[in-house]
C-alpha cells in the first residue's frame, strides 16, 4: 500500500508547486522583482527538498522517483532557458540520488544493518 500512496503524493506535490505557480502568474504577481526564471529555479529546490526530506526521513524511493520524472521533463520543456534547464537537470540527478539512499536505507531497516 505504501507505495501507490507514495507515487500519488509525489505527483500531487509536484502538481501543487506548478498550480502554485499558475496562480501568481494568473494574479499577476510581479515575484517581489525577481526574474521568473530564478523563482522557477526556487521552486524546483524546494520540490528537490521535499524529496530529500521524504528519503532521509521515510526512506521514500518512489516519492524521489516521481520527482526525477518531473524534474525531467521540466529540464526537457526549458532546454531553451539555460538556467532552468540546467537547474533542473541537476536537480533531476539529485532526486536520484535521494532515491538511492532511500533504497539503502530501506534495505538497511530490512536487514537490520543501518547504512548510517
């Protein structure tokens, strides 16, 4: 049961960080005098953090995995704006490796050796 629910709450994070975003732009919120692009690369940090929280914390791999495919298609969608695209690629490669260590840390918990 764990991980359908894990899966669904990824997205479901991912999709509230994006409508978040919608909202501001639909209100016409100026974003305090900062480049959309530096917010855009704010919010992927914050979606990337919440992926580390949940590995470290829960040991949630699927949660991670969920955020490597959107933080994906987002570096794919802005390949032409360098500092999304860039940002989120790397981002991408560090949800991974959050999925990683949720998986050690899984097989830790499981085997009773911890990987700490």
């Amino acid at each position: 049961m764990h991980l359908p629910v894990s899966i669904y709450l990824g997205w479901i994070s991912v999709a509230t960080i994006a409508n978040a975003a919608v909202v501001f732009v639909v209100l016409g919120w100026g974003g305090l005098g900062i480049d959309p692009e530096v917010w855009t690369v704010f919010m992927v940090a914050v979606a990337l953090t919440i992926g580390w929280i949940l590995a470290l914390a829960r040991s949630d791999f699927a949660f991670s995995m969920v955020l490597v495919w959107a933080l994906a298609g987002i570096g794919v969608r802005n390949v032409s704006v360098a500092v999304v695209g860039n940002a989120s690629w790397v981002a991408a490669g560090l949800a991974a490796l959050a999925a990683a260590v949720a998986v050690r840390r899984s097989v830790g918990d499981r085997t009773g050796v911890r990987s700490d």
